[in-house]
C-alpha cells in the first residue's frame, strides 16, 4: 500500500522551524490570561484563542523545505501490509 507519511513520494518536506515571533512559543493570541462574564453573570477565565501565525504550535516554518528520504517506508513510497 501507498506510505502514508510521504504518499507515495518517498521523500518527505522538513522544514527549519524558528519560534513564533507573534506570540513569542506560546500558541496563544495573548500571553495574558482573559476574563469574561458569562450568561449566568459568573466572571471566567476565557479560552485562549490559537495564535493565528502559527495556529497553535508555537513554531513556524522558515526557508524552503528540505526533502528527506520517507522514514517510515525507507523511501521506496509503498509499505508492506502484514
Ligand atoms: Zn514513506
Ligand atoms: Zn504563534
């Protein structure tokens, strides 16, 4: 069957990554915590919202990917079903 880490290509993106400039590898949208008064008039902490630069992971890709053999197929693109 087709790899399905690589689909098929044998090689695989890997990109550099660097910290997020936007919200410094948090993955948050603010560092601060954010309170709101819900329906029931009860002050909560409100959810962070993901940081839209790198949607939460804290790291974004720099550069132009490096293509690196596949290592779950060993670069051949298919595995082989037990
Ligand atoms: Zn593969
Ligand atoms: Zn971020």
């Amino acid at each position: 069957m087709l790899c399905p880490e690589c689909k098929g290509n044998g090689t695989v993106a890997k990109y550099k990554t660097q910290t997020c400039p936007t919200c410094q590898g948090t993955g948050k949208r603010t560092s601060f915590p954010q309170f709101e008064i819900d329906e029931y008039g009860v002050c909560r902490q409100k959810e962070p919202e993901k940081c839209p630069t790198c949607e939460g992971r804290g790291r974004i890709r720099v550069g132009q990917p490096e293509y690196v053999p596949c290592r779950l197929c060993g670069g051949r693109g298919t595995i082989y079903e037990e």
